[in-house]
C-alpha cells in the first residue's frame, strides 16, 4: 500500500482525519513475536527443540544439513490492537534477561495508546485517552528504582 507510507505526512493528516483512520483499516496489522536463538550447537541434537527457556514456546530445530529451524512466539496480536517501537530499561537490562517492554499500540497504523507488555506472561496493560495519538516511548527510570518497571 502506498498509503502505508505516507499517511502520515503532516499535510495528510490534517486534511481529512477521518479519510486517515478509514484508510488505515486496509493496512496490514503488526504483530510482536519472539525468536530465540541457540547460542551453542551440538551436531547430537539434531531434530531436537534448542530452546530450553520454560516462558516460551519459541523453537529453534537443528536440521541434518546443519541449518536451524526457528519457529516464533507470537507475544503481542490481534485486530486492531498492534505493538511497535518496543522499548526496555535499557539501563539497567540491555543485554540481560527481561520482563517489560513498553511499546505505541496502533489502531490500524493510527497511534493512539500506550501498552506496557510482560514479554514472559504476555500481560498487558493500556494506556489510552479519547482523541489523544501518543508517539512511541522512552522508558525513564526512577532514580531510586529498585524493580525493572519503576519509571
């Protein structure tokens, strides 16, 4: 669609709001997924799920010609309800395990909530006002924080 990607120009979105959000209805809906990837390989486990985390149904299949096989998780779907621009606290968890990510919820491409997501449950939660179109966000951490979500 070329819609896709240039409804929201500035000069589009004020011209017809309501011809935007119609318009938006035809486009593709996101959704979060998570691929896990084995970080060690043995030749033995051939055929075998590499994934061992217990929070997820996400595979990763040694196939004999010694490729592997990843099947994702979807974490975050459904219609009208799309999750992008995901955000950590990067601070304190960037390259650690982790339980939140913060993302822009999207109506068919229209921003308009904010969703915090448990990436291990798949919990969610919402924040969302009439009329108001947030842009995506930036997780700021409590100064004194003393869990990952504290901010």
């Amino acid at each position: 669609f070329e819609f896709v990607y240039n409804y929201l120009y500035l000069a589009n979105l004020r011209a017809n709001w309501d011809e935007v959000k119609r318009q938006a209805e035809k486009a593709p809906q996101p959704e979060a997924r998570r691929y896990v990837l084995p970080l060690s390989i043995d030749k033995a486990d051939t055929g075998k799920n590499l994934v061992t985390l217990p929070y997820t149904t996400a595979t990763a299949t040694l196939r004999s010609d010694e490729t592997i096989w990843l099947e994702p998780e979807v974490i975050f779907s459904g219609p009208r309800h799309a999750f992008e621009f995901p955000q950590i606290n990067y601070r304190k968890y960037g390259g650690k395990p982790y339980t939140y990510t913060y993302g822009l919820g999207l109506n068919h491409f229209v921003p308009d909530k904010l969703c915090k997501l448990n990436v291990k449950t798949k919990e969610t939660w919402v924040w969302q006002e009439p009329d108001a179109y947030p842009s995506e966000p930036i997780f700021v951490s409590h100064p004194d924080a003393l869990e990952e979500d504290d901010g």
